[in-house]
C-alpha cells in the first residue's frame, strides 16, 4: 500500500469516530433537555394551588332511625368523610335541637388527627331518660382564606333520626285465671312500659317443664279454647328491646272424683291453685257437684274434723265438726254422693300457691297420721323420693280412688316394700312420721 493510500484511510477513521461522538453528544443533550423540563414540571405541580370546594359528608349508623332503646347510656355512632382534604376541625352532636357535647379536633395535621376520616366515631350521653328524641351530627372543616374557596359551606350535616327510649319493661303483677264454658280466661294487669305480652302455657309446672307460646296479644286479657285436662300459664312482658317473664304462675286442673258401688266414696286431693271463691271448707263443699263433705286431718290433736252438708259451723267449731280454712300443703278428703253418678268432673282454676313448710306432728305414745301434698314445681317424682325426703317418716300412702283402696310404701330397717307409685300436685298423701318435725314442701 502506498503512502496516499494509507493517509486516506487515517482521515475515514477520524471522521467516523467524530460522527459517532457527535451522535452521543446529541443523544445526551436531549436526554438532558427532557429530564429538565420533567424535573421543572414536577416542582411546578408542588406550587399548584387546589381549591378546597368539597363539605364533610356524615353518615349516621345507630341508633336507627324511629327506633327503639333503653333509657339510660346511649351511645350514638357515626362517620364522616372529607373528600379532599383531611382537615375535620369539630364535630358536634345535636339531641332535640341543642348541641350536646363536641369533639375537637387538636391538630390538622395527619399524625395528630382525632377525627379520621372513613372510621366510625360515636359519642356516648348518660342519664337518658325514657322519651322521644331526635339526633344528628355536624362536622366543620378548616378552610384557608388564602386559597379556598369559603363561599362553599364548610359544615356537613344529615337529617335528623329519631329515636324513643323506654325504661326496662316491669312484671305483671296480678294474674286471674277463670273458666268460661270449656275455655280458660287468663287478665291480668298492666306491666309499666309494656306494649305486648306472649302467652305460654305447660301441661308440667316441674322446673324442667316446657312452655309454648301460644299467643302474642296487646290487650290485657287471652282466651284459650284448647286447654288440656292441666295447664299452666305464664305471662311475659315485652316492649321493643326488653322482655320480663312473670313469677306469677296462673293453673288449670281438672280432678277426676270417682266412687265405686257398694264401697267407699273418697277421693284425696290438694288444692295448690290459690282460687279466691274457695276458702273454706264450705266453699269446696258447695263447689265440687255431688260433694258430700270435706275432711281434714288436725295433726295436733290426730283426730279428724268434717264438714258436711249437713254440720259445718262457721264459729262454734267442734273437736270434729268445723268450716276450716283451707290450707297450703294440706290433703282434704273429698266424699261424694254415693248414689249419684260414679265420675265427678270438677274444675279448680287459680295462681300457683308457693312453697310453704309444714309441722309434722306425732302425738307421745299414740299415732303419726300428717296429711301433706306436694309443691306444683315439685322435683320428687315417686312414693320412694317422697318417703326419703321426709325426716323420721315410716309410712306413705296414697288412695286409689278407681279401685277405693290406699296403695302404700312402707319402711322396715333400712329397707323399703310396697308400691313405688307416682306422685302428682293435685293429689293428697297420708304420711307417718316417728317423731314431730318440718318438711319444707318440695
């Protein structure tokens, strides 16, 4: 190669590699150039002004509106959002048209803020007494002269709720309880606060009993046409948030008075429904059809004193002839007309008379002889639970009235013979005991 060669191919190199760093440098400065300008565009978007045009919105959450609570410590929930800024300074809660109480907010910055937006808040008002309110919630923003628009409202509000507050609702207090043809009437008294009551009825007054509700009724008074040959009944008050079941225990028993012909015409019953018509002797005299006469057992004196159709002194009781009152816990003797028919139906209606304690009396070198009848809640079930149940208590017996015999069960040492019949509320037992003592009726 010659020399000219070699120079013009020198000079080709030279300007290549000078069209290429011109292409670099050019590639740089418009790169230079864009990011510039982004970088300006950016820290110009920082000195925009946004003009602040949005009103906090409330919503409220509980209580619902034209709702219910008790009376007392109501705690009311709402939340409130600001759409642009979080810049909530107060917000204030409003019962009947005057501010009750107010939240503030300490700071507008984030880090300190009391009153975030999007979360529930609540304020809680004590000593509320029963009556009708209505409620809502004003929250106000901070606006800035300097760039917001203040012609908008800066305050945010709803349309007020209702509410109405009760007092927990009371127990009835009084129960009657009567028979209308077939029918069992139930009235009762009006229990404070009250706006319903739920009717529940049970063939078993036991504690594990179950009661249905058979009726749900504004009046102060229901009518059951489908009774069973024994009911209970219980009434239960109620308002819109609370409930109040009654002690009080209205019944219904329908008893079975047999006799047998040319045998006796006893029947053992007790009486634990409180019917104020029936009193005394006489009154169960004249209410039982084809009753004869009521016997009852003085465990004092062991001796039995009746009242008949025939003697039954009001005053000037004898030892064996007198109008006793009738007692809770007590067995009656109950004779009917031996040449009427062989089934007596009568019916005794009333509230459930509680427990009581009953004196079991042996008279020194004679007999033990008590007549006692069991609670309607009563938790003993048989001849043997009763017998066991009863301090010092040697003997129990019941009388058949189908068959007109006593059925028994008998303790000899530290064994027990005889029928382990089943014990009913409605029925009276004899019990002998060895020496005197209480039995808390169960």
């Amino acid at each position: 190669m010659n020399k000219a060669d070699k120079n013009g191919q020198s000079r080709i190199l030279i300007l290549a590699v000078m069209l290429t760093l011109l292409s670099v440098m050019l590639w740089i400065s418009a790169n230079a150039t864009q990011y510039e300008t982004g970088y300006a565009n950016e820290t110009a978007q920082v000195f925009t002004v946004v003009e602040e045009t949005t009103t906090p919105n409330v919503t409220l959450i509980s209580p619902a509106n034209n709702s219910y609570a008790a009376a007392g410590t109501v705690t009311f929930y709402y939340n409130v959002t600001d759409r642009q800024w979080s810049n909530i300074t107060n917000c204030s809660l409003i019962l009947n048209g005057v501010i009750n109480q107010t939240i503030n907010n300490i700071n507008y910055s984030y880090d300190n803020y009391t009153l975030l937006p999007d979360i529930t808040q609540n304020f809680t008002v004590t000593g509320m007494t029963k009556g009708n309110y209505s409620w809502y919630v004003n929250c106000t923003e901070y606006r800035n002269p300097l760039w917001d628009n203040t012609s908008f409202s800066k305050t945010g509000t709803t349309s007020p709720w209702n509410l109405t507050l009760l007092d927990p609702v009371s127990q009835i207090t009084s129960l009657n309880v009567s028979m209308e043809g077939s029918s069992v009437k139930l009235v009762w008294n009006s229990a404070p606060d009250a706006t319903w009551y739920h009717v529940y009825r049970s063939v078993d007054q036991k504690p594990d009993g179950t009661y249905e509700m058979i009726a749900n009724v504004t009046d102060l008074n229901y009518t059951d046409t489908t009774p069973r040959n024994r009911e209970f009944y219980k009434i239960e008050a109620g308002n819109f948030f609370s409930t109040n079941m009654s002690d009080i225990i209205g019944g219904k028993n329908s008893y079975e008075l047999r006799r047998v012909d040319g045998s006796y015409t006893r029947n053992w019953i007790a009486i634990p429904l409180n019917d104020s018509t029936i009193e005394n002797a006489s009154n169960l005299l004249a209410a039982i059809p084809n009753a004869t006469s009521i016997t009852m057992r003085n465990r004092t004196s062991q001796t039995s004193v009746f009242c008949n159709t025939e003697f039954c002194p009001a005053t000037g009781c004898t030892q064996t002839n007198c109008d006793f009152k009738l007692e809770p816990g007590h067995m009656y003797q109950v004779n009917i007309n031996g040449s009427g028919p062989l089934l007596i139906n009568w019916t005794l209606t009333g509230t459930v008379i509680d427990s009581v304690s009953i004196p079991l009396s042996k008279v020194e070198g004679g007999r033990g002889l008590n007549w006692i009848a069991v609670a309607p809640n009563t938790t003993l079930t048989n001849a043997q639970s009763l017998i066991t149940n009863i301090t010092n208590a040697t003997t129990l017996s019941r009388w058949n009235n189908s068959l007109q015999r006593t059925e028994g069960r008998i303790k000899i040492g530290h064994r027990y013979i005889g029928r382990n019949f089943q014990i009913d509320a409605f029925e009276g037992y004899v019990v002998n005991v060895k020496s005197n003592s209480t039995w808390e009726q169960t």
